[in-house]
C-alpha cells in the first residue's frame, strides 16, 4: 500500500502558487518513483474559500505538510488559518512563507516549523523542507 503524502499550498498570487506546487511536485518525484508514496496536493489561492470548507467538513485536515503564505488577501492571514487548522487536529508540518523578513521577527509566535523568505530560491528550499520531512517521517532516504 502507498503511504499517502497530502500537501496543501494556499498562496494568494497565482503565480507563485503554481511555482510552488512544482517545486514541490518536482522534490518528491525521487520518492514517487519508487512506487511507495502518493502525492496529493491541494493548492488555492483563496484562503477564505478554503476556511469555509474546512470548517464545513467539505475538506479534512489531514496533511503532511502545509506551506503557506503570510498575507493573503481580504484581511486573512496565516495566523487565522493555522489557528483553523489546529482546531481540526492537523498536525501538519507548516512552512510559513512572506516577502518580507520581518514577518519572522513580528509574528514569531505562529506556530510553524520553517520561515522562508520569498525570493528565487524559496520554492527549492520548500521542496527539500519536505523531503527532510518525508526521510525523518518514514525512514526512507533519496540516496538509498
């Protein structure tokens, strides 16, 4: 049976979130082609839309890993939605993404993992956050 990995991307800037998602897509390709592993993204660009199915129970909060942006849009932010996602019991690894580095230093009490800065390595360095966390979570290593 394939072990299942569930990433989610909520990026409000098309875009980025596209380069994000293959990137990611991209990192974990090593592990997929050993045929044990699943990837299942989930990607929006609209955080409010994807609030409101969490909290309809149209979506579960069942992620490995969550890689999110710090502003988003019509007044949310990351704060709001990882609060959301730990009241559904998500125990997600989560990549907290901004523009700007004082993002870090001013909301250092979220509860993420990682901070990246965006810029044009952000996305390589999302992708090997995920594959450190796929090799300590299952114990299996790209250079085996």
């Amino acid at each position: 049976m394939k072990n299942k990995i569930n990433v989610l991307v909520i990026e409000d800037n098309e875009y980025y979130s596209n380069l994000l998602a293959n990137a990611i897509q991209n990192s974990l390709n090593p592990f997929l082609e050993r045929g044990d592993f699943q990837l299942v993204l989930h990607t929006f660009t609209n955080a409010a839309e994807y609030i409101r199915k969490v909290e309809s129970g149209k979506i579960k909060c069942d992620y490995n890993a969550v890689f999110i942006d710090y502003f988003l849009g019509e007044g949310i932010n990351a704060d709001y939605v990882v609060d959301t996602l730990k009241k559904q019991s998500c125990d997600a690894m989560i990549v907290l993404l901004s523009q700007s580095k004082e993002v870090k230093e001013k909301y250092d009490f979220l509860n993420y993992n990682y901070f990246v800065v965006k810029d044009r390595f952000a996305p390589s360095l999302c992708g090997l956050y995920l594959q450190q966390y796929i090799e300590d979570k299952y114990s299996v290593y790209l250079d085996q």
